[in-house]
C-alpha cells in the first residue's frame, strides 16, 4: 500500500489486513507503556489546510506511539481566498524529508492531487478531503462494528444505516464503499435535498426518513452524522431544525426500536439534540466515545502499513 | 552437508533436554514464564512448557506461557516488504520479577532477540530473561548468546535451516538447504 | 507585393483535386493545372486538404488584462498555427470590452500583429455584470464594427436584460451570443452533476442550469424577433431544444466545442483541473448526442471556447482551478478525430462548420469563409490529414499551456495558413519553398 486515499479501491483483503492490524495495535495500546518503536526516524507530517483539531490529534497520538516523528502543518487558505498553493506546500514538506504526508483539506480531491503531483514522494494518507474521503474514519468505524457485532471476521449479515446529510458528507461515501466491500448491507436514510443526484450507482439503499428504516431494516449499526445547522437555513436543503430533528433525529422511543443488540455512532462533534438526543448518545449502545480510541489504533495500523517496508516498495 | 539434520526423535529429545536444564538452572519452575516468538517459537514454548509441568507438577503450562511478537521492534522494517503484525500476549500473571525464558526456533544473527528483548522491555521488568532456540546456526552478529541450545549446526550463511513442526507444517524436521 | 503562390495538386474541400494560383492576396486561377509563373513559391499540396481558412467564434485572447496567461499576440500565433484565419475574441478582458475605446483597441492590434483579422465581441452588459446594457450602438459603428455581444464567462441571466439586448442588437442587426448558465442553480459548481460528480464529492453544475436558459432565451428570441447565438452547448437537452427551436423558426443558432465533442465527465477522476471547464465536460451520452447535432446540422458551428490560464490557476485544487482549456490549436486535430476519422462528417463539412458559418454569424463572411474559387480572398488552410502528432502542452504556441490533450496523438493538422495570401504558419516541410 502506497497511499490510503479512498475506500473505493481498497480491496476486502486489504480492508481486512488494515483492520487486523488495528486490533494488535489496539492490545498494544492497553499496556503500561504505550509507546512503539516501530516508526522511529519516520517522519510524518500533519498537513491540515482547514482545522480539525480532533482527526489531528488522533494522527499525531497514532504517529507518537509509534515513535515517528510528527510535524503539525497548519496551512491558511480556503476557496475564497487562496493561501501557499498546493503544489508549493508539496514541494517544502518534500524538502523537510517528509515519508508520510497526512492531509486535511477543504477541497475534494486534494488528497489524490498530493500523491499524484509528482511534488512528493512520501505516502500520502488522506484525513478528510472535502465532500469527497475520509478512509480512517470509515476505518474506524468498521473497526468498531466488527468487534461489537462480528469479532474477528467480515461485516457479512450486518446492516448499517448511515443517517444525515450524505450530499456533504466524507463519513458516508467512505463507508458505503468500506462496509460494502467487507459484506455489510449499508441503507442511507437522508431527505431527497440531501442525497446526491448520480447516487444510482452506490452499492447502498436509499431511504427518505428513520422510522421508514427502522421498519424496513433489521438495523445492527446506527450511524447518525453531523448535521451542519447552516444548511438547514441559509441553504434551504431543509425547512428547519426542528422538522429535520421530527424525522432523522435519533432520540429514546427510536433507540428502543433498534435490536438489542445494535450499536449507536457518531463520528463526532455531536450536535446534541439536532441529530441525536442526549440519551441515545449516552446509552449504552453509543459506542462514540469508544470509536476515538479505535481512531488512534487504526491510524496507527494505517500509519504501520505505508511506511513500514516502504524502501522495498519504492 | 545438506538434508534433514534433526528428525522428530531428536526434536523431542533435544526439548526434553532443555525444559531438564531451564528448571535446573532455575531452581524450579516457579517464576519460569516461557515467551514464545512467532512464529514457530510459540509451538516450541507450548511443548517445552508441557515437558517443564511433567517435570514439576506445580508449574501451569497454560498459565506461564505467552506469545511475543517483535514485528514492531524489528530494526529491519524498512528493508523489507511489509510484514503481517502478530499477536503478544503476556500471561494474566504478567512477567515483573519473572524468570522469562524467550523461545525460538533458529537462532541465528541476535537481531530478532536483540528485538524482543525491547519489546519485553515494554511489557514489563523481569528478574532475568534466558534464551532457549532449537537450533543455533551461528553467525551472530550483535553480543548476545543462547542459554539452552537444542542443537549446534555449523552453517555458511548462504544455506538456509527451515524448522518444520507438526503444529504448522505437519510434521517435525530440521533440514538445511543450499542457499539459491 | 509578394511573389505569386502556386499550391499544385490539392484537395480542395476533401473532394476535388486542383491547384490554386494566388497572386496580392487574392486567388487567381483554379485549375487542374496551373503554369508555374517564373518567380512563383510553389506549395507540392499532393494529399493535402485545402479549406477556407478557419474562423473561430469563441476565444479568449486575455488581453487586455492577463497578458501572463495570453496575448493578442501569443493568441494570433497560436491561432495560425491551428488554422484559423481570424478569431472572435470574448470581451471579458480587464478593462472588459463594453466600449468603443477597448474593442478598438483590440481590433487595431490584431490589424497591428497580421496574423489573423481579430473581431472583437461586446459585453451586452457593463462590466458583464449583467445591470446594465453597454453602449452596444458605440461599438457596432466602431472600426472594429462589432456584431456580435456577450457576456461569455457569465450568463446574461436577468430576463428582462436579456430581452432588451436582444431587441436593442436589431438596431445594426447583431446578435446576442449567450452562455447559457442559470446562476442560481450552478452556485460553487466544479463539474458535470451525475454519477462522477456524486462519487468524487465535486459539486454538481446540472444539465437543466444550460438547458432552462437555451429553452429561454430560444422564446425570448421568438417573442422579439431577434437572433441569439447559443455557445458551448454541451448537453443532449439543449440540443432537443435547439432543434425545437429551429424547426419553429426560431432564429437560433448553436455552437459546439471540440472538447465537449471528444471528452467526457469520466475526466474528473483525475482531480486535474485541466479537464475543469464551464460548461462542464458531460456524460458520453451527451457526447454522443452533440456528435449527432453537429453532422445533421441542428449544432451550426465548432467553436473553440479557447480559454488560456496562466498556470497558478491550474496547478491548483480542483475547486481553486480556474475554468477553462486552451482550443486554437489542438481543435482541427479533434475534430478530424471524432467527425472525419468516424465518417458523421466530410471535409466540406469541416468548411462549412469552422469557416463558412461561423463567419455568417460573425457577420464576416465578406472577408472569411468564402468559396475557394477565382477572385476570393486567398484565406486558406492547408490540412494534412495524415500527419499524426502528440500534443505537448509546452510546445504550444499559447502562452499558457492549459491543453486537456497533453500526451494524446491527434489525427493531422493545418500545416500551412494563408491570410490574404500571406503565410501565417508553415509547417517545417513547407518552410523551405518560401525561403
């Protein structure tokens, strides 16, 4: 593996070594001392072109614990007003001797613009690119359903409903890819505004609100993503609040319809109260808090993956 | 001198032997923890400590042996393609102030000891650490030498020594192979 | 003036051999064989495709402006050496060209560097800011004698703008060139909305933002009596309605790009903003569909929307990137690709497409796209259909090298350009008769 910058061509085998990984990095991370030598003299560079304070820390909690060292790279810029070009900040972290490369940015496909510029020649692990990847948290998601629901093998037999703005939203498009791949059966449960136009050929179902799904599907993982209030309004893709929290809110009367044995997520920040309510989130079928501390094992089995026995690879 | 070095006979016979010496040497059993390297240390860990419980019924075979995997200590990652990350796992009873004795099948350069004594280094303080392989084939290269050897083999360092064990591969030889 | 030119044995139009004699701009002789006057360059065109020298509706040429992306000067080079023999460049310049003083200006240094006439076209509205209609009366009675208004880069999206525009333009008989683009529903777009659109999280520039506008502007047309010109049509919608339009009698006329002719959305995949372009790059169904417009005459014309960027511009994210592609060059290679190579389209179509109508729209066609025959205005292009080339963006004579074909073979290409009978481009093997 060169570059993790989208679930779509990731294959089951590959899928599933990153995940077995992840679980004996996970063991290592219960011990008294923490800390690997793995990685030591690698250098990994935080490149993060739009503020994520938590998918950063993560990164740099994985990259430490594996002994590499870690430079945070904050770069100012957004559509409207262009900072240091890509292709100049490529150019410096390949000068500073970088091997691995994790980039955050606002536009999609920057991640793939990295590793394809020709500008670097680390790997390149994509932490978020716009409306388009976020391999590590789908990652971390598949990590954390296969140990509640399936330890040890596949997703085969488990359905998971992802809830929310899937129009916007990094989190559902690497899923749906991800969970696929490893046997899931994903249903997407959003308002027609808010489900790309072109979705046909996902290989996932499509539903318009939460209790059609909850009635249609023996759901084993709830998946509820952060609503952004702004698109609610000044964007027009819902009439209010209030109306989106009625039908795609998950709250207790739609948390006792789940099978007993299914599980509540989140990839954070919650907006509590719009997307889900206080007691879904803190029942104990949230695992929310538990897929942070699954996010470090598995950047750090992604991290374990591109750079070791990558001299032989290159 | 090529082909089958040791049979299954003198397998056992050569474990039988070293579980003899780790408990003289120890005084007993009693602190002995036997970590086992994989891959195939970890069925050689299993079998000596089967052989030390027959010796001293006291010692819990189950209880005091663990799995030590050394893949992320390995000073040679970046030289090679990537490598699958095993499983450790340490005994409930942990190893401070145990006697652990680390097991392989060949030993050979000292770079993989040399790597899971860093990573037992993580895992806990033990009283002392011993070194038992099946075979040592020599040619060392960092100043670390074996407690319990099962047996000698002079080797060139372009010939190859592949353990075979009924565990794995279905049946118990050691066969020394030309190198290509 | 200069020595008489003799182009011997070539195939005018595709479809019949002869040989021309041009003598002070003009052609003189067409025949099957022609006496060599003594002091005469003679052109041995045996397999070379003679056209009218080509005319483009839709380029970019920068200047004023961003003279670091194009000039008028790296443009007209540019566009010799794809065959054209004059181009109509777009007013959205900086200063924009919405008055009589700027396309003046324009006009003149075109006339000043020689190598092919430059026609500029009008903003419709002041600083294309779609408010307020520009003094279009002061342009069209300018020496540059502009015909043609636009606002191209924008949509001329107000209704009733639109509608006064295309009244006011009967005035002197012009025309609205429209880019057809509702605003509204194409807010942050970066690509063609659809299934790659949806994957790659690029936000989506619907069909129905082009085709709601033709559909528009097509009434708007008809209800005032006026002439609008569609540009880069781009879906297999806006081609329906065109061919609605048209059969109703709507004075309508529609141009295509080669880039829209030969790409397709699937290009994204790359994230290179090379392939990044307004109107997008469509499905192959859309392709198809213009393909299909263009050879039964529902599209009238190849233009070639020739959109120099200066690299900062490209060698960007894909929703930094600046829209557009360089076309002058590379467009007679495409389309011989996917019109003559697969047999929709014949040379003299060729003519008609990239000649002969877009200078009866341009209202040119006293100078451009003529007939090649005896007393014309020697305006040629010389084709050699079998010289088979790989595009290398450096190489290009722009300024900017934005071309979406580096690396591709085209098919053949002009080697030879003549305005007025003077040579504005030569190939390499043809240098050496003009020596």
């Amino acid at each position: 593996m060169r570059h993790l910058l989208t679930t779509k061509d990731l294959s089951k085998t590959d899928a599933l070594r990153i995940l077995d990984t992840a679980t004996q990095m996970a063991a290592t991370q219960e011990r008294e001392v923490r800390k690997l030598p793995t990685l030591r003299g690698k250098t990994v560079v935080n490149l993060f072109f739009e503020d994520s304070t938590r998918t950063r820390i993560s990164f740099e909690a994985a990259a430490k614990r594996l002994s590499a060292d870690v430079i945070n790279f904050s770069a100012k810029g957004s559509s409207v007003s262009k900072g240091e070009s890509l292709k100049d900040t490529a150019l410096t972290l390949q000068a500073m001797g970088a091997d691995a490369v994790v980039v955050r940015h606002w536009a999609s496909g920057a991640a793939y613009q990295l590793a394809h510029g020709g500008w670097l020649h680390g790997s390149v692990l994509n932490a978020g690119d716009g409306t388009h990847q976020h391999p590590t948290q789908s990652l971390l998601d598949a990590f954390t359903i296969r140990k509640h629901l399936a330890p040890g093998g596949d997703l085969e037999g488990v359905t998971v409903a992802i809830v929310g703005d899937v129009l916007h939203s990094r989190v559902a498009r690497s899923n749906v890819y991800l969970l696929t791949t490893l046997g899931a059966k994903v249903v997407l449960v959003a308002p027609p505004t808010l489900v790309p136009v072109g979705i046909e050929p996902w290989p996932c179902d499509v539903v318009h609100t939460l209790d059609q799904a909850l009635d249609t599907y023996e759901i084993d993982a709830l998946m509820m993503l952060r609503v952004q209030r702004e698109r609610m309004t000044g964007g027009g893709f819902f009439p209010s609040p209030n109306e989106y929290s009625r039908i795609f809110g998950l709250d207790g009367d739609r948390l006792r319809r789940l099978p007993d044995h299914a599980i509540v997520m989140h990839p954070g920040p919650m907006n509590r109260g719009l997307e889900i309510s206080a007691e879904a989130a803190d029942s104990p079928r949230s695992v929310i808090v538990e897929q942070v501390a699954n996010g470090v094992a598995v950047r750090m089995a992604a991290l374990y993956l591109l750079l070791a026995g990558e001299e032989a690879a290159q | 001198m090529t082909g089958t070095i040791m049979g299954a006979a003198d397998i056992s016979r050569a474990l039988t032997r070293i579980a003899h010496e780790i408990v003289e040497r120890n005084d007993g059993a009693a602190d002995v923890v036997l970590m086992g390297i994989p891959t195939r240390g970890l069925p050689i860990a299993h079998r000596l400590a089967a052989r030390i419980a027959e010796i001293e019924p006291a010692f819990d075979a189950e209880l005091a042996t663990g799995a030590l995997d050394i893949t992320m200590y390995r000073d040679d990652l970046f030289k090679n393609p990537t490598r699958a990350i095993g499983t450790t796992s340490v005994p409930d009873t942990g190893i401070d102030d145990a006697v652990v004795v680390l097991v392989d099948d060949v030993f050979h350069t000292g770079r993989t000891i040399r790597a899971a004594l860093d990573a037992i280094r993580d895992l806990g303080r033990p009283r002392a650490v011993q070194l038992a392989a099946l075979v040592d084939r020599g040619h060392r290269e960092l100043p670390i030498r074996a407690d319990f050897v099962g047996k000698n083999i002079p080797t060139s360092r372009s010939e190859r020594v592949d353990v075979r064990l009924e565990e794995i591969d279905g049946e118990d030889a050691v066969i020394l192979r030309k190198g290509e | 003036m200069s020595r008489p030119i003799v182009i011997k044995n070539a195939n005018l139009y595709g479809d019949t051999v002869a040989s021309l004699l041009i003598e002070n701009g003009v052609i003189t002789k067409v025949a099957d064989t022609i006496e060599t006057p003594d002091d005469a360059v003679v052109v041995e065109a045996d397999g070379l495709v003679v056209l009218p020298g080509l005319v483009d509706l839709h380029t970019h040429l920068r200047e004023p402006g961003r003279e670091d992306a194009e000039t008028i000067e790296t443009g007209s080079r540019a566009a010799a050496r794809g065959g054209w023999t004059a181009v109509h460049a777009m007013a959205n310049t900086n200063p924009v060209a919405d008055t009589a003083g700027v396309v003046e200006q324009v006009y003149s240094r075109g006339q000043e560097i020689g190598l092919i006439d430059v026609y500029p076209v009008g903003a419709v509205t002041i600083g294309l800011k779609g408010e307020h209609l520009s003094e279009m009366g002061a342009m069209a009675s300018s020496k540059a004698r502009v015909r043609l208004f636009s606002d191209d880069g924008v949509c001329v999206y107000d209704p009733v703008i639109m509608r006064r525009a295309l009244e006011y333009v009967k005035t002197f008989d012009g025309a609205v060139v429209q880019h057809a683009q509702d605003l509204r529903l194409t807010e942050g777009a970066q690509m063609h909305e659809g299934e790659v659109s949806a994957e790659l999280g690029l936000a989506g520039w619907p069909a129905v933002a082009e085709e709601s506008i033709v559909a528009r502007d097509a009434l708007l047309a008809e209800h005032v009596g006026s002439r609008v010109h569609v540009q880069h049509l781009s879906t297999a919608g806006s081609v329906e309605i065109i061919r609605w339009a048209k059969e109703r009698g709507i004075k309508v006329t529609a141009e295509a790009t080669p880039h829209h002719l030969l790409l397709t959305d699937e290009s994204a995949r790359t994230y290179d903003p090379l392939f990044k372009v307004n109107p997008p790059l469509r499905t192959q169904a859309d392709v198809d569909a213009l393909r299909t417009a263009v050879a039964d005459g529902t599209i009238d014309i190849i233009a070639t929307d020739h959109a120099p960027h200066a690299s900062e511009d490209k060698d960007c994210e894909w929703a930094a990137a600046s829209f557009g592609m360089l076309g002058l060059e590379t467009a007679l290679g495409v389309i011989q690709k996917v019109l003559v190579d697969t047999g929709a389209a014949t040379w003299r179509d060729v003519a008609r497409l990239m000649s002969e109508a877009p200078a009866r729209i341009g209202q040119v066609d006293h100078l451009h796209g003529r007939p090649i025959a005896e007393g014309e205005p020697a305006n040629l292009t010389l084709v050699d259909p079998k010289a088979a080339w790989t595009v290398t963006p450096e190489a290009l004579a722009s300024r900017a090298s934005n071309t979406p074909y580096g690396g591709i073979e085209l098919p053949g290409r002009a080697v030879a350009t003549f305005l007025r009978g003077v040579p504005t481009h030569l190939d390499a093997q043809l240098e050496g008769a003009f020596a």
